[in-house]
C-alpha cells in the first residue's frame, strides 16, 4: 500500500506543537510548506497561555483540511523529560526551605509537562508523536524559513531543557548546534531579572524594559559585569547566583540583588524615575554586548555571510540593529515569531527536512508568508452580519480600492484606524493585519495612543510603517525590515533640536517633539521600523501609498490592535470589543468600514481588561 500511494505522490502533513512553559502555540506544514500557525492565547484570549493548544490544533487542521489520522507525525517543540531532570537537578541543589515548592513543581509536571506524549495521544487519537529539542526547534524555525541556502544559527532564551543559548550552522536541509550554554547561566533569564526589578512582568514586560532604555544611561554597566556576570570573550556567560532565587524559592531575584543597586523592586503602577531608565539602559548594553560577541564567535566557528536568530531574546529589537550595524554578517534574518510558540514551526520543520530528509527549496524573500499565517477574523468569530446585528452596528462595505482611499483620507485627518481583514499574524507583531494605524506626523499622537487607545505606559513608542523603497531615504543604514525586528536611526535632516534635554520626568520628555515623525521617533531617535512591500502586503501598502499622495510622507504608525493586559484581536468580536472599548475612530473589519461617530449608542458584551491608570 505505501509503494502506491508513493506512486500518486500524496502530500505528507506535519503538525508541530508547543506546549507547558511560555506561549502555546500550534503550526502545520504540508510538505515543508507552512499551511497555518497560530498561538494559543489569540484565541483562548488568555494573555500568554501557556496550556496544552487544543485550540490552535484545531484550527490549522481545519485550515489544512485534514483529519487528525492524516498526519504524518506530531511533533512536540521539545524534550520533557530532559526539562524535568534540570527542574528536579535545581531542586535537589537546594535547601530544605523549598520544599512547598518541590512539591508543587512535581504536582504540575507529573499532571501535564511529563505526560505530554499521553496527552497528545489521547487529544489526536494517535501514535506518530516525536520529541525533539527546544533549541533544535528555534534553530530550526530560524534557518529552514530563512532566504538562505546556508546559515551561521543563533538561538538565545531563557531556558530549554538545560540549554539558554546555541551556536549552530544550517546547509539546504540540514542542521546541527555545536556550542551551548547551559542553565542558570542565561541571558533571557539575566534580562528577566531586571524586568522584574523595574517593575515589570516576565515574558511580557522585556519589550517595555528596552523601551525605556533610551531615558537613561548605562551607568551600572561596571556594576552588573563586575557582581552578577561575567562575560567571556566568545559570548558565554557566568551568572553570579547569589543575587538570584533560582534555587530557594519561586522569584527571580533576592535582596541582595537589591541591595547591590541601592534600590527596591518598583511596584507595578509605581513611577518610573531615572533610577529605572538607568538600570534598563546598562542591561540593554550588558545585553548588546553578549549577543556582539556570540555572533562573532559564530562567525569564528562558521565563517558565514550569513546568521539567522531565534529564541525570546532574539526579538530584542535594539540589540538586534546594532548586531547588523556591527556588520559581522553580511546578511542577518530573525524569524519573526522567535518564542516558544515558534518552536512549534521549528519542530515541525526540522522534522520534515533533517530527519525525513526531503529536499529544501529555498525563498529568496523568505518561506513564512509575510508571517501572514494565522485565522481570518470570521474563521473563528462567527457570521459578520449576525454579529452587526447583534451590536447593533451601523456599517458599509466597500471594495479594497475605495477602503483604501477611505482609510488614507482619514489618517491624514488624524483619526485613528484599526484593521482586522485576513489572516492574522504569528508571532508578537502585528504587521497590518491586525493592527491599529495612525498619522506619524501628529505630536500628540503617541500620547493619545498610548493613555487612551492602548491603556498602557505613556513613554512606550510606537513603530513606524513605511514604503520598502523609501527606508533608505529617511533611515541611516536602512535595510529590509518586513517583520519589524529591528531598530535604525532617524536621519539628521529630519530631526529637531530639543532645547532641554535634562527633563527629569519621563513622561514630559516623550511628548517632546523631535523630529517631522515625532509619534515614531524614540528619545535617542530610533524606530522600530517595518518595510512595506507590495508582495507581503498590497492592501497596507496602497494605503501607506495613498497616504503619501494626500501628505507627501510614506510612513504612518503602526501598532498592535488590542489593549494592554489582552492578546492582539484574533476573530470579528474580539475586533468590535476592541473598538468599543478604545478611542478608536473607525474600524475595519474586512472589508466592511465602521464609524465610532456612528455607532456612540452602542454598548460592550464583554468584560474588558481595559484599564486607565
């Protein structure tokens, strides 16, 4: 039976799945091509969902249309087994004092984390389930999608089985790690760490960490490399665990770890005073530091034009464009979902062309789809019409070409747009598809953003869309950026000359207006910049083009459409909810264009995480 079903060349389905520590998520891939991927929190709405992705399993089957019994292997992110040996290695490293949390740590990984092949087993109903490795995963999701035909591999996080970091090398349809780093000695962990002393939350405050940054200065660099790491010339790193809990309890960091900066751990909705800036500006450069002298030790090892990256570190978006500017690799691509919901891809993928060994066909733009891979709004939200009905709201539908002029006509009258049209994004960015754009040239914009559309921390910038062929204009050392991975300099011509720079709050200095796109351009005039192509995406593409017709500037605003303490929109009334809830002016929602103005009388159904404070 197989030689004939050989003979008819049937496609072979692969899922991947990963599960238990960080962000779920779900990928299949028919025959190395990505069919579908999606993290689980976008549709479980629990922020960072870290449970078993019954729900993404679920949808990228029906979106390959296939039954469970049609694949040809399950493919978990990584080894449970090996990750229990390093839990219940820490633990017995310990003292008597963590016996309450011994406990619970067994209780939970002999439940779920080490029954995960039980698990799988009893949810598909089948036998073809594998285990690879955690930083094999996110080597492979980083190489196999890449425009390249062979790679120097890059993999940093906070902590796999035992590996925090891996140096490896990529060639058609094959893969190896030859150098590791090994748990507690971690760069995602390190970098934990200080997000929780300045008061933000792990595995979802290390974005704002880095934007803070820039509102300091690194003057505790001597401090942090002379007690808590030290660093070694091939980018490996040494953590001093007595400023740590790794082995005496559930928190990151101890007193004297506080005592060391003269500070205590911020509060959540405490201020932010320069004291914190300047802690997040000496991390960030300890951080650079490391991840600079890694690559160049992978290119000692690999001597590459090329270096692909992945692991939660790797979405560290200003050490990332210093990486490129250091021109170490001529060529350097992340892939964009980088965290563990990533592995899930990686795994899948590696599975498909290192131990099945098929033939690898290389994109030269790269094989993910413009990251485009997740449901349409009305794949899992139900019938728009019924919806409008049920709201009771009021809304036109047009043709892409007429919302387009009518969404370009509006961000030049600096009204705010959300879109949730087509497949939505996997991974942490929203690209334009489930995002909420607005008029870069308007001062008052990032403020408005972020108090009153995102609810969220009012010096946080915001990301810059523009044309692909006009980065080089308006950006130093521009290159393409379709994922929005990296940050670039704002050009000098385009900068305005602050007259005070010594302004002690923070919030002050954010609404300072310094340069002709004063809602994208960070304090130290960086931007988090994502190229527009045609390709990846026409309809954000002829909007931002549009616009520049009515302005004269291709670059607007782009940020996630979803408010602080929810996953970004996934299905059509996570979109109206959304709308609602915000000052959001108007809402598009495929192709139908729906006005706030129009619709005031309308009321939420649901409980909101939006808060002011």
């Amino acid at each position: 039976m197989k030689n004939i079903l050989d003979s008819y060349n049937v496609s072979k389905y692969i899922l991947g799945i990963s599960a238990y520590y960080h962000d779920s998520g779900a990928t299949i891939i028919k025959d190395g091509d990505i069919i579908a991927a999606v993290q689980e929190e976008r549709l479980s709405r629990i922020k960072g969902d870290s449970s078993f992705p019954e729900l993404s399993i679920e949808y990228v089957l029906k979106e390959a249309n296939i039954a469970p019994e049609e694949l040809e292997a399950v493919v978990y992110y990584e080894n449970p087994y090996l990750k229990f040996d390093r839990q219940l290695s820490t633990f017995l490293y310990g003292n008597i004092k963590i016996i309450r949390n011994f406990i619970y740590t067994m209780k939970l990984n002999i439940a779920e984390k080490i029954w995960v092949e039980r698990k799988i087993k009893k949810f598909l109903k089948t036998e073809k389930i594998i285990l690879t490795d955690h930083h094999l995963s996110h080597a492979s999701s980083a190489f196999f999608p890449s425009p390249f035909e062979e790679s120097a591999i890059l993999t940093i996080d906070g902590v796999g089985e035992w590996s925090t970091a891996g140096i490896g090398y990529g060639n058609k349809n094959k893969i190896t790690i030859s150098k590791q780093i090994e748990y507690p000695n971690s760069l995602g962990l390190l970098y934990s760490a200080f997000t929780v002393f300045t008061g933000f939350k792990v595995n979802s405050g290390e974005y704002k960490l880095m934007g803070l940054a820039p509102f300091g200065d690194p003057i505790y660099y001597d401090l942090i490399i002379n007690n808590i790491v030290k660093i070694n010339n091939d980018g490996s790193i040494v953590i001093n665990p007595i400023y740590f809990d790794y082995f005496n309890g559930r928190k990151t960091i101890n007193k004297k770890f506080e005592d060391l900066f003269k500070g205590k751990t911020r509060a959540e909705n405490a201020p932010l005073e320069k004291f914190h800036a300047d802690i997040a500006a000496s991390i960030q450069k300890v951080t650079t530091e490391i991840i600079l002298k890694m690559a160049k030790f992978a290119k000692e090892i690999y001597p590459s034009d090329n270096l692909v990256l992945a692991g939660g570190v790797a979405l560290n978006v200003v050490s990332i464009g210093e990486l490129e500017r250091s021109k170490i690799f001529k060529n350097i691509w992340v892939q964009p979902a980088s965290g563990d919901a990533g592995g899930s891809l990686g795994a899948a993928l590696y599975t498909h062309y290192h131990e099945n060994n098929n033939d690898r066909v290389v994109d030269k733009d790269d094989s993910m789809k413009g990251a485009f891979l997740g449901p349409k709004p009305t794949d899992i939200g139900g019938d728009i019409d019924n919806l409008f009905n049920k709201y009771k709201l009021k809304s036109n539908k047009l043709e892409d070409r007429e919302l387009i002029k009518k969404i370009a006509e509006a961000l030049a009258d600096k009204q705010v747009v959300a879109i949730a049209k087509g497949r939505m994004e996997f991974g942490p960015r929203a690209l334009g598809n489930r995002s909420v754009l607005a008029d870069a040239r308007d001062e008052n914009m990032q403020s408005r953003l972020n108090l009153k559309t995102k609810y969220r921390e009012g010096f946080r910038p915001f990301a810059p869309m523009i044309k692909a062929e006009a980065g080089e204009k308006y950006f130093e050392n521009f290159t393409d950026s379709p994922y929005m991975l990296k940050t670039f300099y704002l050009k000098n011509i385009y900068r305005e000359k602050l007259e005070n720079t010594n302004v002690e709050d923070i919030f002050k200095r954010v609404r300072e207006k310094r340069s002709m796109v004063p809602a994208v351009t960070h304090i130290d005039y960086s931007a988090r910049a994502q190229s527009i192509d045609e390709k990846r995406n026409p309809f954000i593409y002829s909007i931002i083009e549009n616009f520049e017709k009515i302005t004269g500037l291709p670059i607007i605003i782009n940020t996630s459409f979803n408010v602080r303490g929810e996953p970004i929109v996934a299905s059509s009334e996570d979109a109206i909810e959304c709308f609602l809830n915000t000052d959001i002016d108007i809402l598009i929602l495929e192709n139908y264009i729906i006005y706030k103005k129009e619709n005031n009388h309308v009321k939420s159904l649901r409980k909101s995480a939006v808060k002011n404070d």
